[in-house]
C-alpha cells in the first residue's frame, strides 16, 4: 500500500489593510451634495427642540432680563448691543462642536466620507446649514431688542444684524475647530471657559480696554471677538458705514475662515486611534495659534511702547464768532457755510427798528472761513435780537489738533515730539504734526467728589489734560474743526 504525502500548504500572505478612500480626483466641490448636506443638517436641528429653544428662545429671553436689570434705556443701549454679537458666538459654538463630536463618535462621519462626500462638501453643507440657524437666531434676537425692548442706535439695525451673523459664522467655525480636541461632549463644553469666555471678558464689555493693563489690551486685539465688539461700538456711535467697520468685519470673517481651514484639516475618515501624523497635525493647531497670538501680541506691546495713542482728539482752531450787533432785521446774509471771507468784508445787513431807521452792516471780524452758519436760519427779513450768533469763522490754514492725553502718560510727551495723525475724514493718509503745547490744566474736573453727603468715600475721576499739536504739511487736505482724529505721539 502506497502512502501519498500531502503537500505542504503555503500560508496566505497576510492581507493588506485597504487604503482609506480619498476626494474625488478632479472634483472639490459638487453643489448638489452639498445642498443635501445642508438640508440633513437643518432637519437634524429641526428635530432637535432643545437645541432650537437655545437658538431662538434663549438669547431674547437673556436680553429681557437685562433690560429690566438695567432699568435705564441709555445703559441697556450700550450693554444690549455689546450682548447682540456675545450671544449668537457663543450659542453657535456650543452647538456647533457638540454636534460635530456627535458626528465623529457616532460614525456617521466615518461612513459619510466613504461616499463620494468630499471634506469641503461636508463643510460647506454644515456651515450653510448653520448659517441659516445662526440668521434665524439674529432676526429673532435683534427684532426683540429693537421692536420689544426699544433699543437705539444711530447705525442701521440691518448693520447689527450683518455683526451677529458674523458673529456667529465665527463661533460656528472655532466650534468645529474645537470639536477635533474632544473626544467627549463633556469635553466639548469644556472648551467654553477656553476658547469664549476670555474673548468676552477682553472685549470690552466690563471694562473698557483702554483702561485694562497694557498687556491685556495687546492681548485683546490678538482675539477676534474684540473686531466684532468694535464693530458693533462703530454702529452705536455713528449712522455712516465707516473704514472701522469694514475692517472690524474683515478681520471677523477672515478670522472665521481661517479656522474652517484649519477645521478641515482635523476631518478624519476612520474612527479609532489617530496616527502619528493626525496626532502632529493637532498638535501643530494650537502652536500655530499661540504663535500667530504671541505675534500679534508683541507687535502691539511694542508699538505701545513707542507711542503714547489717543483716539480722544479733534481738529481744533482759533473760533471767531459773528454775531448781531443790535437788534433788526437780517437781510443781504452771505455767511453760509464754506464762504470764505475777509476781514472786514460785509457778509450781511441789518434793518433797525422803526420807519426811518438806518442799516447796520454786519461785517466779517477776521479773515476765514465759515463754518457754522445759523444766519441762514433766520431767512431773508428774519428778525435777530442783539448779541444773537450767526456764524463762525475759523482761519482753516491755521487750524491744529487738540489731543487730550491721560495724565498717566503725560511724563511721556514733551514739546516737539513728532507725532502721527489718522483722520476719520481721510482714512488710509497719515498726516505727521509736533507737540507745541501741553496745557497747563486739565479737561475735566479738578477735584474729586464725595459719592453723598453722609460718607467720607470719594469717586476719583479720571483727568486728561489737552496737548496741541501743529501741523504743517496737511497734504493738500483740509482739516475741518470739530472732525476726530487719532493721535500716536512719539515717545523717543
């Protein structure tokens, strides 16, 4: 009997882990899918009535009780717009990387981009998505402080709601930038107290940054919530769109799309351990943020150091006031506004009472131009009482700038020192100046008062004393008294 020996069998070779699958070659964005993401995003949100309470309840109903906490409209119209770009942020970023993280631990991102979903389809679809909750939350918001709790600004209401979209779009992208450092939604939460609560505490909306340490105020022009705050001061002091504005609103969404860049980069494919190359790529985020920080931050600290600034200036010239001589009719008025004149010019007349008296001229005091005219009021054959005001010259040649310094730096300024101007009337011109005068008293109140009559405590007032600046090239531009001008004195 012949024994048939089996051969041996070779061992498989061991299988080969398939590749994760990547983007489509060719194609980086299909506007369908990302449409579709949209609509799965916002369903999901529909779905979710807490969160949608969050959104459109919560943020209203904390307006509410702070305008009845404040009890005096003026205090609520500062503090409420402030809160109307605070809230949208940090709503959208609570949600925002909660919701995130779920995709991540529950799979459904794994198996969305085993599709032909590519990152930015996913991203594009969230943030489209958020967008509309984060309009939704502003309209809601906003029509409750303007139509319920009467809130005034001089800017357009459709420019706040332009910030707090913004705002929002911001938070919505650091939350999903936050949202690749958690692996919990506890830990989500946790990045709160350090991703939003100091950009609201540097802000400005306790206390001012001109008055934080001047470490802390460099480190608030590092943090894009303080462009959002600006912007919103921007819309609570003026009814113009101004450079300030657009530029607080660059840095907003540059800011934001700076981090759905970096978002994207943390979108993993496959859940489980992260390789070495996804653990160096979280941890190079934040380095590139401290530095990008750090940077920022010197820069400031630095100009700081070489410049004693004042936004607390105005052109400013001798005012030479024409008023009415004796009391009359007003006729033959040429003082309106822009004239220029000469000394002695007649600019007007006036028909003294009764049947045969004479006219009396009105004549220019000095050379200048006019720039408050209040002649024109009165109309042809109004009636002026004597000493009644009816223009003011100022010699524009002549006119300077008055900064008013914090006493603190005064040690700092000294005469001729050169000094930089910016003004709002010709944004992107520096105009250079020197110091010709610090004036020997200050602009506000000499003494402390006692807070009441009963108590020994005093409120110490902050004082500012004038300085003069001349300048001597203006660069063809005419500085028109009463326009604001920042003010950066040189310190060497």
């Amino acid at each position: 009997m012949t024994r048939t020996l089996a051969r041996p069998v070779a061992p498989a070779p061991p299988e080969t882990p398939p590749a994760p699958p990547q983007d489509p070659p060719g194609r980086l964005l299909t506007p369908r899918i990302v449409a579709a993401t949209t609509g799965r995003v916002l369903r999901q949100l529909r779905g979710d009535r807490r969160t949608v309470a969050m959104l459109m309840v919560v943020p209203s109903a904390l307006l509410v009780l702070i305008n009845q906490m404040l009890d005096d409209q003026p205090s609520f119209n500062g503090t409420g717009l402030t809160l109307l770009g605070i809230f949208p942020f940090t709503i959208m970023f609570l949600i925002t990387s909660i919701a995130m993280l779920r995709e991540r631990t529950s799979g459904t991102l794994e198996r969305l981009l085993t599709t032909p979903l590519s990152k930015l389809d996913l991203l594009l679809g969230y943030g489209c998505a958020f967008a509309v909750a984060a309009t939704a939350q502003a309209v809601v918001t906003c029509a409750t402080a303007y139509l319920l709790l009467d809130l005034y600004t001089p800017g357009s209401a459709v420019l706040v709601l332009i910030v707090a979209i913004s705002g929002a779009i911001l938070g919505m992208s650091l939350g999903l930038l936050a949202s690749a450092f958690a692996t919990t939604e506890f830990q989500a939460v946790q990045f709160m107290p350090v991703v939003v609560m100091p950009q609201i505490f540097l802000g400005g909306l306790f206390v001012p940054r001109e008055q934080m340490a001047d470490w802390l105020e460099s480190v608030s022009y590092a943090l894009p919530m303080t462009y959002s705050i600006d912007a919103l001061d921007e819309v609570g002091s003026t009814s113009l769109v101004t450079w300030e504005f657009l530029g607080d609103m660059t840095v907003v969404l540059g800011s934001a799309l700076l981090a759905l860049v970096l978002a994207a980069t943390t979108l993993r494919r496959r859940t489980g351990e992260r390789t070495e190359a996804e653990r160096k790529r979280l941890r190079a985020i934040p380095a590139v943020v401290l530095a990008t920080a750090l940077t920022l931050s010197t820069f400031a600290v630095i100009d700081a150091g070489r410049f004693v600034t004042t936004d607390d200036a105005t052109v400013d010239g001798t005012q030479i006031p024409i008023v009415a001589e004796a009391s009359g009719t007003l006729s033959d008025w040429r003082g309106t506004l822009g004239a220029t004149v000469r000394d002695n010019e007649p600019i007007g007349r006036l028909q003294l009472p009764g049947s045969n008296a004479p006219k009396r001229v009105v004549r220019a005091p000095a050379d200048g131009t006019v720039v408050v005219d209040e002649g024109s009021d009165f109309g042809e054959g109004g009636y002026v009482t004597a000493g009644t005001r009816l223009a003011v010259v100022y010699d524009l040649p002549q006119t300077y700038v008055t900064a008013r310094v914090d006493e603190g730096d005064l040690d700092e300024v000294a005469l001729g020192q050169p000094v930089d101007l910016y003004l709002d009337a010709a944004p992107g011109r520096t105009l250079t100046g020197y110091v010709t005068e610090i004036q020997p008293a200050t602009a506000s109140e000499f003494a402390a008062k006692p807070k009441n009559n009963t108590m020994s405590s005093f409120d110490r007032d902050g004082q500012v004393i004038p300085v003069r600046i001349a300048v001597p090239d203006r660069q063809g531009l005419t500085l028109v008294p009463g326009t604001n001008v920042t003010v950066k004195i040189h310190k060497d």
